[in-house]
C-alpha cells in the first residue's frame, strides 16, 4: 500500500500578536498534517485564528513556537518557489487591467514568455468557467465571476497547493452555491490540495475531505472531522441524513469548543 504524502505539517504551532494593550495569543498548540490532494475546511468563531493559521503556513505571520513544513520545506521555502496560490476574502484584481491581464500578473513577475502566458491564462479562464471574458475589466463582472478571476490568477503558475480565506463570504446564497460546486469541479480536475477558511456550516461539510473545527481565542483545534461522501457530490446531498448528521457533529462542536477556558 502505498505511503499518503503529507503537503503539510504543523507541528504544536502558537502565535502571539504584541499589541499596545498587552500580548494577543492567537493560535495554542496546533498540530495537524495534511495529505496531498484533500480539500481541509477550516471552521469556528471570529477570531480563532483560522485566517492566522492560513497566513502562517503562507508566510504572512510567523509562528512564536512551534514548525510549520510546506512540502518538506519552510513556509519561507514555500513561499520563494511558488508552492501555494492565496485566494483572499476580497477578489483584489487591479481596476485597470483586464481580468486576463489580472490572471497573468504572476506570470509576468515571474518572466514567463508572452505566448506561455497567453496559454495559461486562456486554460486558467477556462477551468473556472470564463472564457470569453478575459478582455472585460473586473468592474464588468459580477462578484462572483471577480471571485472566480482571482482563483484562476492563484493557480496560473500551477501550485500543489491552494490557499482560500473565506474566497465566498460576502456573495450571496445563490452565488455562492454556485461556486461551491464549481469548485469542488476544480479541485476534482486539478487535484490541488485545498485549504478552505470558511464561518459557514453547510459550506464546511459541502466543501472537505476533513472538516477542522477550532475553538475561541487562542485557537486551538478542537475536533478534527472526517469525510465519507462522494467526491463528486452535489448539491442535493445538503439534503441527506447523513449531511445534516455531519452538520450536526460541527455545531456541536462549535458549541463544545466554546468551553476551553481562555
């Protein structure tokens, strides 16, 4: 049987933030190793460091005890050969280039030849469902197609792993389906491994492979979920027994970790 290669591990990582009022523990003691190829969602209460522990394996914050390894490497490591695309809450494409221009901004600082990007950018536009639309500026789309544009610039230079902080939390219910199920059509496609910040209940356990539920400040993990449904999946699974069981279980669990003693 052949041995699961971990993307991903974290090693009893804290992290305090100094602020003028006094230290700010964000993380306590996380460990957690993540396979190559699974779709991990990361959820709990505002200000549990879900989003800290993403910009930590990203190389955005550094941990204050503890080891992050990214691929065998350091967050560091990962960062300078490109390991990981970031898909932030906010889309954050440039107003006056086209959403092509925007898909092929890594490419352009990392110096790969015109027609190479003109070809990645045509498959990236593709692969999330906008082709016909690289010549539009953002301000043209909708949110949710700006959303799918930045997706698409994260994985333009191909990286094994991709980083989602809450990419859907400001679109609507409608939209937001939507692209939930596209992107479990993505990842089923490229095979990335996935990490996914989300608030939202039913986009956890629609969206994993192992659903990481964290407790308050400082950020603990409180209950690690793992996933027996399909991976092609659709929408109406939301209406099994067995997706509300799931459910069930994180609420639960949101709740119990609201016990540890801060």
């Amino acid at each position: 049987m052949a041995t699961k290669l971990n993307t991903i591990e974290i090693d009893d990582v804290s992290l305090t933030f100094p602020t003028s009022d006094g230290p700010v523990q964000a993380l306590s003691g996380v460990s957690l190793d993540i396979v190559k190829g699974e779709f991990v969602s990361f959820i709990g209460p505002s200000g549990c460091g879900k989003t800290t522990l993403l910009r930590a394996i990203a190389d955005l914050e550094a941990p204050t005890s503890g080891a992050i390894r990214v691929n065998g490497m350091s967050p560091q490591e990962a960062r300078l050969k490109r390991a990981y695309g970031y898909v932030f809450q906010a889309p954050a494409l440039y107003p006056w280039r086209t959403v092509a221009s925007n898909i092929a901004l890594p490419l352009e600082i990392m110096g790969v030849g015109k027609a190479e990007r003109r070809n990645r950018v045509e498959r990236g536009l593709e692969l999330v469902n906008l082709k016909g639309f690289g010549a539009k500026f953002p301000w043209q789309l909708s949110g949710g197609m700006q959303q799918r544009a930045s997706i698409a610039r994260a994985l333009s230079f191909d990286p094994e792993l991709l980083l989602m902080d809450e990419p859907f939390g400001a679109l609507d219910e409608i939209v937001r389906d939507m692209l939930n199920q596209q992107l479990l059509q993505l990842w089923d496609k490229t095979g990335k491994t996935v990490l996914f910040v989300t608030h939202s209940i039913p986009e956890a356990v629609f969206l994993y492979t192992r659903i990481v539920v964290m407790s308050p400040r400082p950020g603990r993990i409180h209950e690690v979920i793992d996933c027996r449904f399909p991976r092609n999946r659709t929408l109406d699974i939301r209406e099994t027994p067995e997706f509300l069981d799931v459910a069930h279980r994180v609420r639960l669990g949101l709740r119990a970790g609201h016990s540890y003693d801060v």
